[in-house]
C-alpha cells in the first residue's frame, strides 16, 4: 500500500519567538534595576510515557553574566537567542558550523556553541530541530522511500545503487512517500554497507526502509524513525552489538537520550522493537565474544539506574553482568541477512 505521510510540527513557532522575547525583556529589566543579570537554564524532565505526565523539576544551573567563568557561555546563549529569534520571523535556518564561522574569535569552538544551543532548547523546552539551528545529519537511508521536501525537491531511494544522506532540515520533509512494510535500523555503517553488499533489500521477502545512525543517532535520524512509525504507521526493528552502548544506543531511539529527555516526545520512537544481538545469545550464535572492560561494566550499572527500562532489556542488562561479555554484530555478519534478522522478525523473537 503506498502510504503518503504528512509532516506535523511539533511545536508553535508563535511559542517559541514570545518565549525569546520574554527571556530577553528580563534582562532588559535586570540590566536597568542595577540586578544582577542571570540566565537560569531548568533542570527539568518530564516522563512524557507516563499517563500522568509526572514532572520531575530540580534546581535551575545559572549562568551569570558577571562570573567570570560563565560570561562565556552567557553571550553565546544571548546570541543564540537573537539568531533563533530572526530565523523565526523570516523563516530561514542555518546550521552551527555557519554560526561558528561567522565569528571564530567570539564562540571559540564549535562545541561551545552546541552545548548553548542544549542550553536554550531546556530553556524554551523544545527539541533542537524546532530552533531553525540545524547540525550536519549523518544518518543514512536506503529501500522503498521517496523523500518530498517542501521546495519542491524530491529525494527518492529507488533511483540510487546506494543509500543517501538524510536531509539536515527533517522538518522540510512534506511528504514521505513509501511502499514499505517495515523499517530496520542498524547501529553501525559498516552493518548497514554489508546488508546492501549482500543485496539484503531483496532477500527478505518484505520491502523494508534500512536505516543507520552511524552509531548514537542525531536527531534528524531519530525524528525520521518517529515519523515513519507515527505518521507511515511502520513497524521498526533495531539491531545494535550485545553490549552496554549498543543497548543505550536502542534506547536513545526507543525512549531518547537522558541529555534530550525534555525533547522525547518528538524524537522517541517507544514502539521500537529490539530484534538483536541479545546478550542471552552471545553463548549459542557469537563464536567472537570479548570480555566486558571496567568502562563496560560502569555503563551497565547507569543504565539499569534508570526508571523506564522494560523487564526485558533490564533481564538482558543482568545477562551482561553475569556472562561478562559482549558481542558485536560483525560476528554473525555471514547468516544477519538470509537467516538471523528474518526469523527474529517472522517469529516475532525480539524485546
């Protein structure tokens, strides 16, 4: 069934520009009552899977014009600020690598400036595509997709030998064009080059979408999975290593990631399913397996930390823990296509 998928925004531009202005009118007050002037960026997280909608709020990290150390960080915020705002009234965008350029000397480096945009995103609670601020995308995406964009612009996969490089602005996406009936996500680009090496589009027996992040995905990767599930109504299969940061990986997809978590909403994809490599495998399939290091082990310990793991990524968590070691899908890289994803996915053996 063709399926056109429409783009919905995800937050009101008309929000963001009156929530700048507001920040900015307080300075304005602090500056002329002699205050001293602050930028308070909230902790806040919100378990937006939650029926509820618990709201977690800690103490606000301020950032002080007048401290030294912070100053730095301030004018950058401030400036951020202004360029959201007049991207906002014009309707352009631009990307962190041009704001870096603009100025060297001022932002310094470009991690700088990434880190002050976290900051305003937690500061308008909106995720960072809504800002107009785009980062260069890395993902990756091939099979039965057309692409629509809303110049006019058509990317469609089924003109390439290869794959293409996700567009940096998703918004921009109109449409989604697809005949697919699934979508299989890869954690790394060397899988993902060997699955269109072996010609696995066409082995399966199921048009599918594949799809990489190359390693922890951006987020115009993570908001392409979301539209494709919500919007095209697919269902979408990971594939990450049987260790503690393939696990987080899936997890960043699944629920987001802990430094975004205000931003879940529009980048989680909490229906994703988790077809492999399970940690309860590595004995029987992984002839490959290496020890856990001490870094491992740590990471384990965080992420069973955390609140919203289901009862079977927290079961294959404890695996790690006992087996005391790991697995990456290169080492079951010869039967990933014509057996192992295509009888996890018929036999619904995934988490």
């Amino acid at each position: 069934m063709l399926l056109l998928c429409h783009s919905k925004m995800s937050s009101d531009k008309s929000d963001i520009l009156l929530t700048v202005e507001q920040i900015v009118l307080d300075l304005i007050a602090s500056l002329m009552g002699c205050k001293k002037v602050t930028i308070e960026i909230p902790k806040h997280c919100r378990d937006w899977y939650r029926k509820d909608n618990y709201d977690i709020v800690g103490k606000c990290r301020k950032v002080v014009y007048s401290v030294e150390r912070s100053r730095h960080r301030f004018c950058l915020i401030v400036y951020l600020l202004a360029e959201i705002h007049q991207l906002h009234l014009t309707g352009g965008s631009c990307t962190i690598r041009g704001l870096y350029y603009r100025d060297t000397q001022v932002v310094r480096s470009q991690s700088y400036i990434d880190a002050a945009k976290m900051d305003v995103c937690r500061m308008l609670n909106t995720a960072p595509v809504n800002l107009g601020i785009l980062s260069a995308s890395k993902g990756l995406i091939t099979g039965d997709i057309k692409l629509v964009m809303s110049n006019g612009d058509v990317l469609d996969c089924n003109l390439y030998c290869g794959a293409i490089t996700l567009p940096t602005d998703f918004e921009n996406v109109e449409r989604i064009v697809t005949n697919a009936e699934m979508v299989l996500i890869v954690e790394k680009e060397s899988v993902f080059e060997s699955l269109l090496a072996c010609n696995a589009l066409s082995t399966f027996g199921l048009r599918f979408i594949l799809l990489t992040g190359k390693g922890y995905p951006d987020c115009t990767t993570r908001r392409i999975v979301y539209r494709l599930t919500v919007e095209c109504n697919l269902p979408a299969y990971i594939l990450v290593d049987a260790d503690p940061f393939g696990i987080e990986i899936m997890l960043v997809y699944q629920l987001g990631s802990q430094a975004m978590s205000f931003s879940a909403q529009s980048l989680a994809t909490p229906t994703l399913r988790w077809i492999g490599l399970h940690p309860s495998e590595i004995d029987s399939i992984s002839k490959r397996s290496v020890p856990l290091t001490q870094h491992d082990n740590k990471k384990i310990v965080d992420i069973l930390s955390r609140s919203n793991l289901s009862l079977g990524v927290r079961q294959e968590l404890r695996t790690l823990q006992q087996v005391q070691l790991k697995a990456e899908i290169e080492s079951v890289i010869d039967f990933l296509s014509p057996y192992y994803i295509p009888t996890k996915i018929n036999r619904n053996l995934f988490i």
